[in-house]
C-alpha cells in the first residue's frame, strides 16, 4: 500500500509544479493557483492509517486501482483502495441499516475487529460440530486461510464510516461460511454477485461485472446459470449482513442461523479440500486445545 501512497504524493507534487508558474501571471490566474493548491493540500488524518485525499487525487487512485484490479485480482492493495474510494455514497446507508438494528449498534459501539489476535480459535474448536464457531474454524481448516489478510481501510474520511468498511471487509469470510462457498474464483464471484444484491457496495458490483471475464467459457456458464440466480435473489432477500454481530453468535446452531438471517445454500461448489479432511483437522484442533485446557 505504501507503494500506492508513493504515486499518489508523486502526481500531487506533479499538479503543484504545473500550477505554480501560474502565479507569475495574472490576478486571475494566481487565483486559480492557489484554488488548486488549496484542493491539493491534505487535511489532518482522522484515525490511523486514513490517508486524506482531494477529488483528483481519489479519482486517480480509482482509475488506477481499477485497471491494476482487473489486470491482476491478487493485488489485495489495489482492490482495498478501489473499495475505499467508490464505498462513499453506499457506506451512510450501510451504518444507518446498523443503527436501526440492536445487533447492529452494539457493533458500531463495541467496534470489534476479527483477526487471530480476537478470535480464540481454539476456543472455538471446542465447539459442538452444528455451531456457527465450528462452522467457522471448519471452514478455515478446508480452505487453508486465516482471518489475517484483510487490508486496511486508509481512504474513507469519516471514522464511524471507515469502520463500517472495515468491518464489512473483515466479515468477509463469514459470508463465506454462511454460504458454503470456497475460495475458488468463480465462488469468490459468486459471493460478489451476493454481496452487491445484499450490501449495494460498488466494488462488489465492479468484482462482479468483469472479473467474469477471466474465467473459462464453461466455468461462466456455469456461473450465470447455477450461482447468480442464486446470488441475486438469496443476497436480495437476506437479512443485511453488515448488521450480525457474528461474534456473538459462534455457540448458534448454523442451520437456525441461516433460516434467520434468510439464507440458503447455493449449487454446490468445488471445493479443492474434502469436508471430512477439514473435520479430521478441526478435530485435531480440538483434541490439543482440551490436553492444553487440562495442563493449565
């Protein structure tokens, strides 16, 4: 990300040089110089991390993120700050359908965050097999990833609406859970097309519109004919996920849950771990989180 920083300071600096001969000019046009200057200069960051930028500078991050994104999805640092720069307009409603709800305003009060420092994942290992928490480790097992890759918000201007993203960003392999989709491309897409139905977020939309594109004819195919009817009228119809306070609930039965919030399972996907490997592992978890347990 400090890379994207980089640039953005390098084209600011690139504006400021060509406005200032300007000021040798004209009334007028020193006028416009200093409107500029004025528009490129950065305010003071409100939280750590935030990144305060002016409309050019946001747009230029936007074109950039957006071709480095489709060029290559793996660059975690570029859709993050695609997602900072096009959640503004959607980010308000996110937070007002949270504060309309109890769950989702214990949220914005408590501000958890999910990552292996706040998760006690052997805990949740001791977890009956049917709960959500089980479910949860389970499904990290099968997909050999961890709740630790999720990129920072640096570039949303208000605080509260910051989190918002965050969260949303850190809840991200919950609706994987939930959902019974890995982490294969055309699952990822498909939970793209559920979370743009579901959440409105433009770079879910944008996830959804091309990264279709890199896919085979076959697996497209598939996709639109198994998996988006799926995404559009679950995501459309479920509860908005940005309002479950999902740590409160890692002792639910998942099948309880689901019918709560709205939701039911898509096509079955391909999954590149058998469920029973994943169980064999999360047991493992479980049996040395109990020996751990009893030598303390």
């Amino acid at each position: 990300m400090s890379l994207v920083v980089n640039r953005l300071c390098a084209a600011r600096q690139c504006v400021s040089l060509a406005v200032k001969p300007l000021s040798n000019n004209t009334g007028a046009t020193s006028l416009l110089s200093r409107g500029w200057q004025t528009r490129l200069a950065s305010s003071k960051p409100a939280y750590e991390g935030h990144v305060p930028l002016n409309w050019f500078e946001a747009g230029f991050l936007a074109v950039g993120s957006a071709f480095m994104s489709l060029a290559n999805p793996r660059r975690g640092d570029m859709v993050a700050a695609l997602g900072d720069v096009t959640s503004g307009p959607v980010l308000p409603r996110l937070r007002d359908a949270m504060l309309e709800s109890a769950e989702g305003r214990r949220i914005l009060k408590d501000r958890p965050r999910v990552n292996s420092k706040t998760v006690d994942m052997n805990k949740l290992a001791l977890l009956p097999d049917g709960t959500f928490g089980h479910a949860y480790i389970t499904w990290l097992d099968r997909c050999g990833v961890t709740p630790d890759t999720r990129e920072p918000v640096h570039y949303v201007d208000d605080p509260e609406l910051a989190y918002v993203l965050q969260r949303y960003r850190e809840c991200h392999d919950f609706y994987h859970c939930i959902c019974s989709l890995p982490v294969n491309v055309e699952s990822e897409l498909a939970l793209k097309f559920f979370e743009f139905a579901n959440l409105g977020l433009p770079m879910a939309g944008f996830a959804a519109a091309f990264g279709h594109l890199r896919l085979t004819s076959e697996k497209r195919a598939r996709l639109f004919r198994e998996f988006v009817p799926w995404a559009v009228k679950c995501g459309g119809s479920a509860k908005s996920l940005i309002t479950v306070y999902w740590e409160e609930r890692w002792d639910q039965n998942v099948d309880e849950m689901k019918k709560e919030l709205g939701l039911w399972d898509p096509p079955e996907a391909r999954w590149s771990k058998p469920l029973s490997e994943a169980k064999a592992a999360a047991e493992k978890r479980r049996k040395l989180s109990l020996q751990s347990n009893h030598d303390a």
